[in-house]
C-alpha cells in the first residue's frame, strides 16, 4: 500500500489511481489502429473542451456582466497608456487592477479546474463495459461534461473578453514583473514612498541585470523614513517554494536536521502545489486548434485532436521547467524534484529518521530505480534497521509514486506523436528512463544524452580552468608592497594575496570613518546581517562617505583616503594580473561584522556562505551559471583588510562542491587578497564569533557601462573642488528615480550563448 507522506499534499497525488481510466488508454491503444485516434482519445478528455470559444452562451445577464473579471491585458494597456500621459492617479489604479484580474483569473482557473474534475465521471464506468463501436461516443460525453462544467464555472466570474489568450508580449511583460516597472515610478510621483519602494524591489528580485532599478532602489534607501520592512516582494505568495528551499538549505548548513528534514518536507509540498497549479492552467487556458491559420492543411479531426492533446501534455511537462526556475534566473535548476527528494533523504539520515528515509530513498528510486549510491543506502537502512520489518517495507510516497506514473504515461505519448504525428517535443527531465523512448528515436536520444553529460564533464573539468583573461604573476608597481602568497600556496588559479599596501596609520583612519558612519551608511545601518543572524552588518559606500563629510559627521580627509586606497588596489591588481584591458570600479564598500553577543554559542553557520562572484554556484552538479541573479559583469575581485582583532572571519576558498577547502587567508591590517570572480574561485567566509571585521571589499568590470557609477558621482564633486552636495542631494531626492527601461532591454550582449546576462546589485565579503 501506497501511503502519502506529506499531509496536506495535492489531493489528486494522494489519491488511487483510476481503473476506469487505465481501462481506457489500454482499450483505445487496443481497438484504433489509427495513430492519431490513439493519441486523441487518450487524452481528449483533458484538452478537447478548451478549443470551445468561451464567448460564446456565457450564461450571464446583462445586469451581472459588470461583475465579471475584466480582460487584464486591456487595463494593463490603459494603465501604461496613462502612465505615459503622465495620468499619475490613473495610472496607478489601472495599473493595480491589471494585477488583480491577472491573480483572480488563474485563481478562477485552478477553482474551475478542481471543481470540475468530477465532472462526466460517471461516463467513464461506461467504457469499461462497453464493447462495440459505442464506447467512443461514451468518450465524447465525458469530455462534454467537463467542457461543459468549466465553461459554466468560468463564466460566472469572468467576462467573455477575458478569457482568451493574451498575447505572448503580455506575458513577457507579467512574466518580468514588468507592470511594477511602472508603478514604481508612479507611486513617487503621487507621494507613495512605500508603495514605490516594494514595487522597485518586486520588479529587481526578477530583474537584477537591471541597472537603472538597481539605482533606483539605492535612491530610496537613502530617502528619510524608508526601513528595510518596505522592501517587500508583491510576488512571494507565489514563490513559497523558494523560500522553503533557502530556509532548508540554511538548516541543512547549521546542522539544524530536524528543521532541515520539516523545511523540505514543505518544499517538497510547495514545489507539487506548485506543478499542479500549473498543470491546471495548461487545461483551463482557452487555446485554439493547431494551424487554424493554415488553409492549406489536410489534417482531420483526430489529426487535430491528436496535436491539441500533445500541445496540452507538452504545456504540463514544461511545468516542471517552470517551477524550477528561480525568479530572475534563465534555466531551471535540473532535477529539481528529485534533487528535493535526495536533501530530505539526508537530512531524515541525520536526524535518525530511518523510516522516514526508506521511504524518501525508495521515493527517489522511481526516478533512477538503478542509482548504485542510492541502493546502497538503502542496503545500508536495512541493515541499520535490522529487526523492523514493518519500516523495511515501506513503500514509496504515493504523490511521490503518482507523479512519476503519469509522467511515465505521458511522455510515452508525447514521444509517440514525435515519432509519428510530427510534433516537437522537448523533454524537460534528465530521469527519462530508455525504454519510454521509441526504439527509432532511441539512437539520437542517446546521442543528446551523451551530449549533455560531456557538457557535464566538461564543467567539472572547467574548475580547473579561467578564462577571464587575467594571468597572475606580473609586476608589483609600489615600494613596500609584497607579494606573500601565489597561486601555488593559495592552490588555486588566479589568486594572490599582498601585504603592505596600507599602514598601520591608514588602517586606524579608516576604522574611525566606519566606526563614525557605517552604521549610517548606504541602507544597512548595523542590522543584522543578511547572511547570518549571529553577526551585524554595516556598510558605507564612496560616495556616502563624500555626503557625510560634506554634513560635518566625518572629516572630508577620511572619505578621501577610503577614495584613494581603493584606487591603490586597481593599479596593484590591474598590474599583478596583468589584465588585457582597463578594470573599471564595478563597486566599493566598506564593509564591517560585528559578532552580536550572546548569538555565538553553538553556532555552526558561516559569516557569508560559500559563493561565486559572477556566477550561480551549483555544488551538487558543480556547475555555475552565468545568469541572475549572480553579478555575471564582474571581472575581478579583492578584499582589503583593515584589522585582526577578531575572532574567526577567515576568507576561504574552496573547489566547486562547496565542500573542500583549498586555501584559507588570514585577515591583518594592508593585506589585498585578490583575485578572478569566476568560476575557479568558490569562496566564503568563517563566522565572525567575537570582535568585529572591517574591509574593503572591490569589484572590478572590463565593460565601461557596469562602472561604478556612484564613485565616479563622488569624482565629479571632488574634481570640481568640493563643493557642496546638499543641493544635488535635494534635487536627487525631488527628482523621481530614473524610469527604467522595460526588463527587455536589459538583456547581455551574449544573450544568445542562453546562459549569459548582465547583472547588478550587491553581495558583500
């Protein structure tokens, strides 16, 4: 007996499976003999009654169609048509409303779609008993039972105008968040700080690439009244699943394995919630029938029918793409759920929950039923478990076991209309068993997946190697700068860590401008930090520093020497690795962590977890991924050291498991580590358990548009003899934040190699 792991779960994953509809797919595969009948009617149940047009016998009155959810795509369209009128008031209802009607239609969907599973199920029992050419027309009435049911449903709520499909721009520009591109704006015309800053930062968490939010979002930070509270994603109703995973992950690295085996329990949940949702949409979504606009075609019903059901299966296989795909980020991660299933196994482990990991194990087995390592868990559970048979036997998950038999089914017919219908298909899972693939297809399968799994090993091979163009080992231009360790003593490429390159002196200025304005500095204020709750977090930039002193609150020296030993480390980097082109400040902070007391005790987490520069580090698989929202502009990296009177706080890199570290770097007063923010340089920092740890932390670009834009604003006013800022600052602060381009035009300059885009934003050492 199956049994549901996880309570609460998607009621159609935990329940039996019905005989009736194995009975069908089994007698139509037996009685056609016509491909395209086969298809069609296996799944004609699922896709044949959204082809129907919704405006038509809408069932409602005249006196109720103002009720109904108008078109969203129609108030998006007035609502930026309002905004450019400059329509401020106007412009934010529309564009609010717009919002609304997209959230309540696919709440009404889903509504619809579960409301109406049952319908025409009584027509099934039919097909079973049924013998002679009559158990076709027994199909059709189940599947105008539940057209008509949905139909019905939809109509109540939904006018006829909103129902049909939005154009693909419309999507992009919800996919994007885009309608939060112009309420941002919109709000700080009308007064709304608040409002505008949760729409900037719903906007930049899918959007990070975007440079003019990004500035935006710094304007506001620094605006009077604005807490960190009003940094709010609007969105995040929608992404629970995420936070879930981060939560675990977080446990799972303080070794927090009880909570961590609760948190992927519920993102296991989350993530089916999630595709099931999905799922749902794919069904309810009005769609037209295949090559409607060509004339020419000499497919017949069933021909249609069959690629309307494959469209259909298609659009739920990409659901597990869609799901696993992180706001802001390109690809989705891979083998998402299985990989869920494989941290919950673990995590059951450590907490001693063997029962509990049988089950996982025997869970994750469905996916890669011959997987040596996960059959030799198992082999070691039983072993452990000895005398208890009961837990020994413990079958899979019954969502678990569900959902890989339906995908088993469906890509078996969608692999069939690629091999005989045509249709295109691409397989969004990496778990696809052989024998679900057409003996004809079988051969240029393998030759994809032996494509991929080079690309794999090529991955693990590129740790060994950096393409970014620098080359350690040149010259060091200043007097009393040594070079103390290389790439040999830090075992790794492209690395170096210099000694000398402040004094004492510089270092206990330095310390006194952060100690006098970090905690005012650029929006962290000595909260606690944003990767550990056990340390405080303070920061100051360039140009912060240039405005305090310019309010008397610092000397104007100290915000220039934070200035100039930034500029010392560029022409000893830019030297040392002897870099093909100039390196343009991407960004500079100073940086402080305090351990807060009384937080330390059993701590097993670190200072700011182990990460990559310019990419999305991936230990499980050992990939990186050039895209958001990793700052993939950055080029070089460095941390200039101010002091060691602290406890902990080592820098340490490690290979790209996250695991094994390769080197590991004290912090002392005028010691510059740098080095490639690449790939080849994984690396993080141990817990500050006591004392506090200042740096200054450098980002270098070889592209000019991702400089540094704030340093050079400090620049301007030093080049034009320190003049006051307090009237820039009152403009900047009248003035709205730049309108930013829609997240379109954001995209890299090698967009095309798919896995490339610019980002901005911050992640500090």
């Amino acid at each position: 007996m199956h049994s549901c792991l996880f309570p609460g779960l998607v009621p159609s994953l935990c329940l039996p499976s019905l005989p009736s509809l194995r009975s069908l797919v089994a007698t139509m595969a037996l009685v056609s003999k016509n491909t395209p009948v086969y298809v069609a009617l296996c799944t004609a149940g699922l896709s044949l009654f959204i082809c129907l047009d919704p405006a038509a016998a809408s069932g409602t009155s005249t006196s109720s169609a103002s009720r109904l959810l108008s078109p969203y795509d129609a108030l998006y369209y007035l609502g930026v048509r309002a905004y450019f009128a400059e329509e401020w008031e106007k412009a934010a209802e529309l564009l609010e409303k717009s919002i609304a009607a997209r959230e309540t239609l696919l709440r009404t969907r889903r509504e619809c779609h579960d409301n109406c599973v049952a319908a025409g199920h009584d027509r099934l029992a039919k097909l079973d008993t049924e013998v002679s050419s009559i158990w076709d027309l027994w199909a059709m009435d189940w599947v105008q039972q539940r057209a008509e049911c949905i139909r019905f449903c939809l109509n109540q709520a939904v006018s006829p105008a909103a129902q049909p499909p939005v154009s693909t721009d419309i999507q992009y520009e919800f996919g994007t968040r885009n309608p939060y591109n112009f309420l941002q704006v919109t709000y700080y015309k009308l007064g709304k700080i608040q409002k505008a800053v949760s729409a900037a930062h719903t906007f930049f968490l899918a959007n990070p690439s975007h440079l003019e939010m990004r500035n935006n979002i710094e304007k506001y930070r620094r605006m009077p009244g604005v807490t960190e509270e009003a940094f709010q994603d609007r969105e995040r109703e929608g992404q629970k699943h995420w936070e879930l995973y981060n939560s675990a992950l977080q446990f799972e690295s303080s070794s927090e394995w009880s909570r961590a085996v609760d948190a992927w329990k519920e993102c296991v949940n989350e993530t089916l919630r999630k595709t099931e949702d999905c799922r749902a949409q794919c069904v309810v979504e009005a769609q037209g029938f295949p090559d409607d606009g060509d004339t020419a075609s000499t497919a017949g019903v069933f021909e249609k029918a069959a690629a309307l059901s494959l469209n259909l299966l298609s659009c739920q296989q990409s659901c597990v793409s869609f799901v696993a795909t992180r706001p802001g980020r390109i690809s989705p991660l891979e083998d998402f759920l299985p990989m869920l299933l494989e941290h919950l196994n673990i995590a059951q482990f450590k907490a001693g929950d063997l029962r509990g990991a049988v089950q996982t194990l025997r869970s994750l087995l469905l996916f890669y039923p011959s997987d040596s390592d996960s059959l030799s868990n198992l082999e070691l559970y039983s072993e452990t478990l000895g005398g208890d048979t009961e837990a020994q036997r413990t079958e899979p998950a019954q969502e678990i076991s569900s959902y890989v038999k339906r995908s088993l089914l469906e890509k078996k017919l969608l692999y069939f209309g690629v091999e005989n219908l045509d249709f295109n298909f691409t397989d969004p899972d990496l778990w696809t068993p052989e024998e679900v693939i057409p003996e004809s297809l079988r051969e240029s399968w393998r030759a994809e997946r032996e494509k991929l799994n080079e690309r794999l090993k090529e991955g693990e091979r590129e740790a060994e190697l950096d393409d970014s163009g620098f080359y350690a080992g040149g010259p060091v231009p200043l007097v009393g700068v040594t070079i103390t360790m290389e790439d040999a003593a830090l075992n790794g490429t492209n690395r170096v860590v210099l000694d000398g390159v402040l004094t004492q002196s510089e270092c206990e200025t330095v310390l006194q401008l952060a100690t006098a304005a970090a905690s005012s500095g650029d929006g962290y204020r000595g909260r606690r930090s944003p990767h550990t709750p056990h340390e405080k977090f303070e920061g100051l930039t360039v140009l912060r520093a240039l405005k305090l002193a310019q309010d008397g609150l610092v000397n104007q020296s100290e915000a220039k020497l934070l200035h100039e030993i930034g500029e010392r480390a560029r022409t000893l980097l830019h030297s040392y690795f002897r870099s093909p082109s100039a390196l343009y400040f991407s960004f500079t902070h100073l940086v402080c962590r305090s351990a807060i007391t009384g937080k330390q005790e059993g701590r097993l987490d670190l200072s700011h977890p182990v990460h990559v520069d310019n990419c999305l580090l991936e230990p499980e698989t050992r990939q990186c991924w050039r895209e958001p929202p990793a700052f993939t502009h950055r080029d070089l990296s460095a941390l200039l050291y101010l002091n060691d009177d602290f406890e902990g706080g080592d820098l340490f890199f490690t290979d790209r498991d996250a695991k094994t570290v390769t080197a590991t770097v004290r912090p002392r007063c005028g010691r510059l580590v740098g080095f490639s923010s690449g790939p080849v340089n994984p690396h993080g920092v141990t817990a500050v358990t006591a004392g506090r740890r200042c740096a200054l932390a450098l980002w270098f670009t070889k592209e000019k548009l991702h400089r540094d834009m704030e340093r050079e604003e400090a620049e301007a006013v030093w080049a034009a003899g320190g003049q006051s800022v307090t009237k820039e600052e009152k403009e900047d602060s009248d003035s709205p934040p730049t309108p930013p381009r829609s997240g379109r035009s954001q995209g890299s300059r090698e967009k095309s190699k798919i896995r490339d885009r610019v980002t901005g934003g911050r992640d500090e050492l």
